[in-house]
C-alpha cells in the first residue's frame, strides 16, 4: 500500500508539473504551491494507511487462554481480579478450562455468570475519529435456565450492543456459539470494551474470540 500511495504522489506532481511548464511564470508558481499542498495530504493518507503498527487496538487474551485453567473444571474470578488483560468490573464469572464445553478458538471460554451476574472489561488503544468493528462469539451455558441468556457489550459506558442467545436444543458439546459484531467511533487514543450479563441467575452467557479490527485496516460494512 505505501508504494501505492508513493507512486500516486510521483505521478501526480509529474502531471501537475506538466501543466505548470504550459501555464507561465505565475501560473507555475501557483502549481508549485498546488503540487506541494497535495502532496503534503496525500503523504498523511499514505501515512494513515501503511501504518497498521498505529491503528491497532492491542486487545490482549480475546480467547481467554490466560490464565490455564484445570482440563475440565473452571476457575471463578470477582470483582477487582485480572483475567489476563481483562479485568472483572463487578459480580463474578466463570473461566472454562480445556474440555468442559466446546469453544471457538483455543481451549478457554468465559461464561459472564459465576455465582452472580458479572461483567468484565478492557482498555485498548485507539485512533481518534476512526471507526472499529468489534466481533465476538456467543453461545450460553446449557446445564442450567434460564433458556434465553441476555447480556451487553459497552464502549466507554455506553451500551453498544444488547445480545441474547437460546440454549434450546444445545449441550456443553454442541454449545451453538454464533457470531456477534457491532462497530464504534473512537474519538480519543483509548476506549474501554465491557463485556455485561443482564442474565439474573447463575447460568449465563459465554463469549470466546472476542476482536478489534479498526477500519483502517479491514472493510466494515456496518
């Protein structure tokens, strides 16, 4: 892509400068200014595009395979306790080890209900003024109701998304997770991302793979 834009600047000048040859004295002092303006702006796209070090969120643990938990068990976290780089906000939740239940990707999940309703969260680094898409999978825990788990995701406070999936039909082998994503507006260098259940009883939604693409870098539609 930086060559791209390297190559577009190049001929653009060339061809502007073209023109100036044609125009006169005080013509081609205006295009010199004309040329070296777009320029300068097209070196700032250029800039923006060819630097995927500067738009990248850097969420951390999005398959909450830190810490490992016991092959068939899982481990309860509270409020104030790090999840890697999450940190749980409020109530308790629950980290699935290897073999409880089917996950996404790796061999960890979280259910957002521990013993009571629980909600985690993450601050990542952002481009001001650009647009993120945010996507996740969602599936419930089936051993328990209710059948319908509801929870949100929150940017900065703000509820973003209000998600619900139904464990009819589905087991800890076959959980069903379906694909979840939403987009946001970043207006600073940083947002946080929380993850809430509104699932009042000890079963809840679990979420694995959680992403943060910024459009910089991928096509988002929404």
């Amino acid at each position: 892509m930086k060559a791209w834009s390297d190559f577009f600047i190049t001929r653009t000048a060339s061809l502007l400068g073209t023109r100036t040859h044609r125009s006169g004295r005080s013509g081609r002092r205006r295009r010199i200014f004309t040329v070296v303006g777009l320029t300068s702006a097209l070196i700032t796209v250029g800039a923006l595009v060819s630097a995927p070090a500067d738009a990248s969120t850097q969420l951390a643990n999005g398959s909450f395979e830190t810490p490992v938990v016991t092959v068939g068990s899982y481990h309860r976290f509270s409020a104030g306790e790090s999840i890697g780089a999450w940190t749980v906000t409020t109530g308790t939740v629950d980290l699935s080890g290897a073999g409880l239940w089917e996950t996404v990707d790796g061999v960890q999940s979280l259910e957002l209900n521990g013993n009571t309703p629980g909600a985690i969260s993450q601050r990542i680094s952002t481009l001001p003024l650009t647009k993120y898409k945010v996507s996740y999978w969602l599936a419930g825990e089936t051993i328990g109701g209710p059948s319908v788990k509801t929870g949100q995701v929150l940017v900065n406070g703000q509820v973003a998304q209000n998600f619900s999936f139904d464990i009819t039909g589905k087991s800890r082998p076959h959980m069903g997770y379906v694909p979840m994503e939403f987009t946001f507006l970043s207006l600073g260098t940083s947002a946080t991302l929380q993850f809430a259940t509104t699932t009042t009883y000890a079963y809840g939604p679990v979420i694995d793979d959680v992403k943060v693409d910024s459009c910089l870098l991928i096509l988002c539609l929404s």
